[in-house]
C-alpha cells in the first residue's frame, strides 16, 4: 500500500505546498532556473534582493572559493523596484498563475514567490513594500535587513531597536506576510530576532552569509575586490543550525532555515530542529537541480520512517534539558 | 543545456602546459559550437564546492576533447583522475565566437586556457581566405604537438618568451608584423587568453581600427546567470560572461 505522504507547511495564512525554496540571490530574478527546475514543485521561489534604484553591483573579482564554501561580495546587482515590477513579476504571474496558494478550482497548488527586498533607510523598505503590496503576484516580503556586502547592508540588525523600527514599519505598510533575514553577524542575535518577532514579523529567515576574507599570495591582494565577502555553502551550515535551535528554543516562530544545504539529509538536519521552511543556496550553483533531489530525499526518509506528514519530522529534535542547560544562549 | 554524469575514456599529459580530458556524451556534444564551454564538477565531495568551466577543445561525433592547464586546487583533482572516473557537466554554455565573416581575414591571438577554443574554432570555419593562427606561450615546451594542429584550417604561428620556438616575444608582436603587411581594417580579431594579453590585443584593435571580440574568463559559479559572479564590464553595465558571454565584440567592451 503506498501512503499519500503530505509536506504542506503553514505559515500564517500561506499554505506552502512543500518546504523547499532557494536562497535570495541564488536563484536568480526570473528564468534562469527554469530548463532544470519545475517552479510549480517548489514550495516558493524567493528572489535575489530587489533596491529601489539600480544597483550596478561590486567591482570584480567577486567570488572565491574556500574550503566547502564561497565568498562572494556581489553587492545587491539588480535593476531596482520599477524594472522587476514591470519585467519579472509579469513573467511568475504567467508561469506561477497569480503566485496563488489557494487549491484555485481544484487545479493543483501553484507556488509562492517571495520578493527579498533591501533599502539604506526605513523609508526605501517602506516604499518597496507598498510598491509590491499592490502586485497580485507577490507572496510575501523578505527583508534583507542582513546583507553584508553593501554599505548600510547590516545596520537594522546591528541593534534591536533600530530592527523593531524597520519591522514595524513595513508591517504598517503592507499586508503581506513578513519574513525578516537576519545574519548572524548581529552582536544580540536573539535581541534582533525578539525586535523582529515583537514588530510583527511573521516569520525569519536564518541565516545570511557571514563576512569573511581571503588572499591571493601571490599578487598580496585580497581575492574579492570588495576585500571582505559573504561566505556561504556547507562550511557555515553547523553555525546556521545552531543560530536556528538557539531562535527555536527561546522564540515560537517559524523559520525559513538557510546555510550549506546541499542534500536531503542536510535539510532534514534543519527540518527536526524547527524549520518551516528550507532555503537551497550555494547548492542552486554546484547542482541546477539540487532542490528537486532534496525534496525527493525528504520523501524517501519519510517513507523510511513511514511519515505521513511533514508536522512530525519538524521540531523532533530531542534533547535533554540537562544538556541545554549547557548552552550558552546567545 | 544538459547536466550529464560522464565517464573519462582519456586523461593525460600533452606537454608541459597541458592535460587532455576525453569523454563521450550525445546530449553535450549536440550543436556546440567553438567558444562555448561546460561547467564541470571535479569532485563531489563538498571541499571542493563549485565546479569549473572549461571551453570545448573538439567535437567529433560524441566525443568531447577539453585542454587544460592545471592552474589551481581543482584542475590539480582533475589531473588525478583516470580512465572510468566520472564528472558532472553542464553544457554547452555561453554564446560562442563568431563563425561566418563577412570578407575579413580571420586571425586568431590565443594564450594560455585561450588556445584550446582558438584551435577548435580554426577547425571548423570555412573562410575563404586562410585564417591566420597566433599562439604565444613561455618556451618551446609549451607548443602543442603537431598532431593536436592538423586539423586546424590555418597558418600556425607561434611566439615564445624566450626564442626558443617561433618569433621571440609575446604573441602582440606576431600581430604587429601581420599589421605592417595588411590592411588593418580588413582583419578581424578573435582573442581568447590571459587578461593582460587580451587588453594588449585590444589595444592595438583600438589604435589601428580593427574589429574582433575576445572570450573573457572571469570566476565563474553557476555558469546559468544566475549568481551574477562572473559579470564583465561592458558599455551597457555589467554582463554576465556565462549567459552573455563569455564571447564579447571588442566595441561593447569598456
């Protein structure tokens, strides 16, 4: 007998079809995917960070490989709000159907696109999420207040009071669901993630890439132009695991869980500590394909461990409290 | 584009600056044209995360010929591996050099990682005038085999930094002599090496108005325009040289 196995996750009012989505700024803005990925089979799509104005990006070189991990300091290229509004939106609304979750007439769930978005100030968040709170296609917001590669890029999650102010005024501006990306580079990680959550954010996505460097010997350079770069993939996925248990343990809030997914086991990793969601990144660029496998991994342990429902593999983590006490919060 | 598992038949050492990589895949070596590459993954293990892009050497029904140096941690892994050992590639890629000319004399200025898309564009052009076929390299024991030159429909020159093989010097002075003797304006340049001997290229193309494009090798991550690593300053902002490129007319280049 085969039993129908269901990987619907709620967030809010958003029902996701299944946990897995990409990373913002791994996946492109629009089709690049699209001849290895079957957007519909994902649970939604979040796209690389939308500014109000055209960025032109960093100098080259950008990125650089490091052991089990990249740096890259790409610097938010993108052609701003007015060019993805009129050229890419159009574009998922046609694939994606309206972005809708909904079971529309009992055709199959169409997916969600999450629109990632960055501004140097309050007022730009503010201004894109009332641009974007008038499209039909547009899911949910996700607010890169943690982008290391730009100037201002960390400034709203270097302090909770200045992220509670960002927060609550998105969510004062638009009534669409707020993910808020945090990095772990803020000194009170758990202040911010508090400051988020108490603005309304419905949701956070943990982690964006941590600074790092390195250079080439024999021109005494640094490699990245930018000197410093975001260093992400498997080498940062414990760090990302942990900053996720330490959120899950003080905070009732679902988690868009990113960091060096690269398999099914490693988002299954994530899933038992307390994800709602998976976020597929750097793997997006080794492996075109690396979300549908994950998805079908999931599938297979969870026929494994004849699982019904996704509900029973999220937040299973055992741990003694006897260990925890061990734990240094923050 | 396709993402294929293929297995080595061949992978050795040509000479002192190059390993030759063969393997056979129908969907890989479907409509390739010379100046596209494929993205490979060396490894699987994740130490070695992201894969790198290698142009096409030579097509000959399935089977794909890629020309090498061995120039950091992941064409080290690749000179390890043998006869029967698999890789990922994703290809083909890019947008390639291009073929037909329209009554210009074709002369190719290749170094370094620029040779192997050079010759296998000098393969396969019908130009009616003989294209003309520069290679620089640092001595005599970098020039390739002549066998790895047979097929090529051109006048091989080579230009040596020592004098050992060829005209001495870089291969710009082997362009030189060919501008004293012909019309500049009735060449067209294709370049694909080094940066600075591409810029050197360049700058002669500017100086005596002569039109070409070079093949641009920038790190690359996703190879699908996705990631935005490998973009190239152009007229029109930043390219991607995976999708865009990494062929660019030398008039968009800044």
């Amino acid at each position: 007998m085969t039993t129908k196995i269901d990987l619907t996750t709620k967030i809010g009012n958003l029902v996701f079809k299944n946990p897995a989505t990409v990373a913002s700024g791994t996946f492109g803005s629009k089709d690049e995917y699209i001849r290895y990925v079957d957007y519909e089979k994902l649970g939604a799509i979040v796209t690389k960070t939308v500014t109000p104005k055209l960025r032109k990006g960093n100098p080259m070189p950008r990125i650089y490989e490091t052991p089990s991990g990249m740096l890259n300091a790409i610097g938010l290229q993108n052609k701003g709000i007015d060019d993805f509004i009129e050229n890419k939106i159009p574009y998922f609304s046609t694939i994606l159907h309206g972005g809708s979750a909904n079971l529309c007439g009992g055709r199959k769930i169409k997916t969600h696109l999450i629109v990632n978005i960055a501004g140097e100030s309050i007022e730009d968040f503010v201004m894109l999420a009332k641009k974007l709170d008038r499209e039909d296609g547009v899911s949910a917001l996700e607010l890169n207040i943690s982008c290391p590669n730009v100037k201002k890029g960390l400034e709203f999650c270097a302090k909770p009071d200045l992220t509670y102010d960002v927060v609550k005024a998105v969510k004062d501006a638009t009534k669409l669901p707020i993910f808020t990306k945090l990095s772990p580079e803020a000194r009170d990680f758990l202040g911010v993630a508090e400051a988020a959550i108490k603005a309304g954010s419905n949701a956070l996505s943990l982690i964006n890439t941590i600074r790092g460097m390195a250079v080439d010997i024999e021109k005494c350079r640094p490699q990245l132009a930018n000197v410093f770069g975001g260093l992400s993939g498997p080498a940062i996925r414990p760090i990302a695991l942990r900053y996720l248990h330490e959120v899950k343990r003080e905070f009732d809030i679902p988690v868009m869980a990113m960091g060096g997914i690269m398999t099914a086991q490693d988002a299954l990793e994530f899933l038992i500590t307390g994800a709602h969601l998976i976020a597929v990144g750097t793997a997006n660029f080794v492996n075109p394909k690396a979300t549908m496998e994950i998805l079908e991994g999931i599938e297979d342990y969870m026929k494994r461990k004849s699982y019904t429902s996704i509900d029973k593999i999220r937040g299973s983590l055992k741990t003694k409290q006897a260990d925890e006490k061990y734990i240094p919060a923050g | 584009m396709f993402d294929e598992v293929v297995t080595i038949l061949e992978n050795r050492k040509v000479n002192a600056e190059y390993y030759k990589l063969i393997f056979s895949s129908k969907p890989l070596s479907q409509n390739v044209l010379p100046g596209q590459f494929l993205n490979i993954q060396i490894d699987g293990h994740e130490n070695l995360l992201l894969r790198r892009p290698f142009s096409y050497y030579r097509v000959q029904g399935n089977r794909i010929e890629i020309l090498y140096e061995i120039l950091g941690r992941g064409t080290q892994v690749l000179a390890e591996k043998r006869k029967g050992h698999t890789l990922k590639a994703l290809g083909p890629l890019g947008k390639p050099f291009t073929q037909k000319l329209k009554g210009k004399k074709r002369v190719l200025v290749a170094g370094g990682v620029g040779v192997p898309p050079l010759v296998f564009l000098a393969e396969q052009v019908q130009d009616k005038t003989k294209p003309l076929l520069l290679i620089g390299c640092k001595s005599k024991k970098e020039v390739l085999p002549k066998a790895e030159l047979r097929k090529a429909r051109a006048e091989v020159r080579y230009a040596t930094n020592d004098g050992s093989y060829g005209k001495k010097g870089f291969v710009t002075a082997l362009l030189e002599e060919l501008i004293e003797r012909e019309d500049p304006k009735s060449l067209f340049i294709q370049t694909c090496g080094p940066n600075a001997m591409m810029e050197a290229v360049m700058k002669m193309a500017d100086e005596f108005g002569m039109e070409g494009e070079a093949s641009i090798d920038e790190r690359m991550a996703c190879g699908v325009g996705a990631c935005l690593g490998c973009v190239v300053e152009t007229k029109d902002g930043f390219k991607t040289s995976c999708v865009e490129g990494p062929v660019f007319s030398f008039s968009e280049l800044v």
